[in-house]
C-alpha cells in the first residue's frame, strides 16, 4: 500500500494538472477553472505535497486532501459553467450576426434583381393575372414585395384579390348546397351560414335579410325557451322536492280526512293545460272505522299553486 498511495498520486496528479494546463490555454480558454484543476492536480501530487510539508511545515492528512480536491473540483465546475454559458451567449449572438447580415444580402440581392428585370417582372406578374394564375402571380410578386415598387404592389393587391373571389365563389356554392339540406327551423345552422355569405358577399342584400330573419327567429326561441323555463320552475316550486306531492293540495287533503296524521302520500302527477294545471293525488289514510283506504283527489291548480277547484 505504500506504492499504491504515491502512484495514484504521481498518475491522477498529473492527469489533472495537465487537464488544468488544456482547459486554461485552450479555446472557449476557461482560465479560472483550468487554475482550479491545476491545484485539484498539485494537492494529490507528492512532490508537491513534499515541498509543502518541508517549506511550510504543513502535512495534507487524507481528511484535508478529499476536502481541498472537493472544493477545487466545484470551483472548476461552476466557473466552467459560468464560462459556458457566456461562450453560449456570445455564440448565439454571433449566429444572430450571421444571419443579419445574410438576410440584408439577400433583400439588397432581390432588390438588384428586380431593378434589372423590372418590366420583364411586371410583364409576367401580368400575364400570369389575366390568364387567372392568381397564385403563381402572387408567387412572383411577393418575391418582389421588398423593392416597394408601386406597380408590383398593386398587381399583388389585384392578385389577392381575384384569388380571394375565386376562394369565395367556391365557398359560397359549398354553403348554398349546404342551406338546401338544411329545416328553416334549425336557426342556428342557417344563421352560422348566412353570417358567412354575408361576409364573403356583403353587397347582396338578400343574405343580409337573411342574416336579420334568423336572428330574430333566434332572439324568438330563446325568450320562449326562457319562458317555458321560468314557468317550470313556477310549477316545481309547488311540488315537494322529497316525494314529489302537491304541498297546497296535501294540506287541503289533510284538512277533510277524519285522521290527518294517518295521511300517507303514495304519488302525484300533473299535467299542463296552459292556464292551469290539473293535479291528481293518490294518498292513503284510515276512516271513521279505523281501516286504512287507498283514495285519490284531482285539482285544478293555478299556476301560482293555488287551489282553484276539486275536480274529482
């Protein structure tokens, strides 16, 4: 073990020191960690810790050894990182540089073409325009956009512009076809396609009209759906959420049974008839014998809960 000791020290002292020595006076040149490593390298070293015990007088035990090697291995870890991320920074503002710098080479690039092609530019853009190659005259003068020339402009302008009509009129005969399919009564469906006419076509007012019935036709539906909402929630508030009985109509039971407290609920049902309600309930009780009986007792009912009449 005596040999071991010092030969790891002579081989993995070196090998750090001249790890050290690369990275300082090498590129990306990580300095401090290089210096880092350098001592991490001369701590383990035996003639370096020779020299530090007959010079200073101080003998590096294990303990110190493992804590000095430590503690310069981080050093050398954080500033490397700290460099890396700078050589990052810089090399990613470099590639920026770059390609800036290609960028504006090939606008000034385009723009001298076109100068020196301009009318054989505009006289393509042109043909290709009237022979109805509405993407492929796009395709060349938006190559062109750059030079700002105010022919070019306009010929992209009247470009987008038929495409976008040849686009619409595709479309608009898809949505026709779609609306002949397609109940008067489904308002959302024909309001979602004629808003869509309209946008493509604002200048046909009969899309328009269109747009204006169906939103009104909505608008109808909905305050009805409201309505037919709220007055549900009118006829539930008369009915107990526990069994379903009439509280209004139980209460009235109640007070003609000969024995209220031998009431028992067994259902209730109802039906709307617009005005009123008609209300029919089947309870249980004992008579003036004594024995329990099945009966029932139907009402009309207001729409507010209130008893109008006892029909049955």
């Amino acid at each position: 073990m005596q040999l071991v000791y010092p030969t790891l020290g002579w081989l993995f002292g070196l090998l750090l020191i001249g790890l050290g020595v690369f990275i300082a006076l090498t590129p990306p040149y990580i300095f401090l960690s290089g210096i880092f490593l350098i001592f991490a390298g001369l701590a383990i070293f035996p003639p370096f810790r020779e020299l530090l015990a007959g010079r200073a007088g101080v003998t590096m035990t294990a303990g110190m050894t493992a804590i000095s090697v430590t503690v310069l291995f981080l050093g050398a870890s954080i500033f490397g990182g700290m460099e890396s991320g700078r050589q990052s920074v810089i090399k990613a503002q470099e590639e920026k540089l770059a390609q800036e710098k290609q960028s504006e080479e090939r606008r000034n690039f385009i723009i001298q073409e076109f100068r020196e092609n301009r009318e054989s530019v505009i006289a393509e853009v042109t043909d290709l325009i009237n022979g109805g190659a509405y993407r492929a005259a796009l395709g060349v003068a938006e190559k062109y956009l750059i030079a700002a020339d105010p022919e070019l402009k306009s010929l992209q302008q009247m470009a987008t512009a038929e495409l976008q009509t040849v686009k619409n009129a595709k479309r608009t005969q898809i949505v026709l076809e779609k609306l002949n399919g397609i109940p008067v009564e489904s308002f959302e469906q024909n309001l979602r396609l004629y808003r869509e006419l309209v946008s493509m076509h604002p200048e046909i007012e009969n899309y328009l009209a269109k747009v204006n019935f169906y939103t009104d036709k909505l608008d109808e539906k909905k305050r009805q759906e409201k309505a037919e909402e709220e007055r549900r929630n009118r006829f539930k508030a008369q009915f107990s959420a526990w069994d379903g009985s009439h509280r209004n109509l139980e209460r009235l039971i109640k007070q003609t049974m000969h024995n209220p407290d031998s009431y028992e609920h067994v259902e209730t049902t109802y039906g709307d008839r617009g005005g009123h309600l008609l209300v029919r309930t089947v309870f249980r009780g004992t008579n003036a014998f004594g024995g329990v009986v099945r009966n029932s007792v139907t009402a009309k009912v207001s729409l507010d809960g209130q008893i109008l009449s006892i029909i049955e």
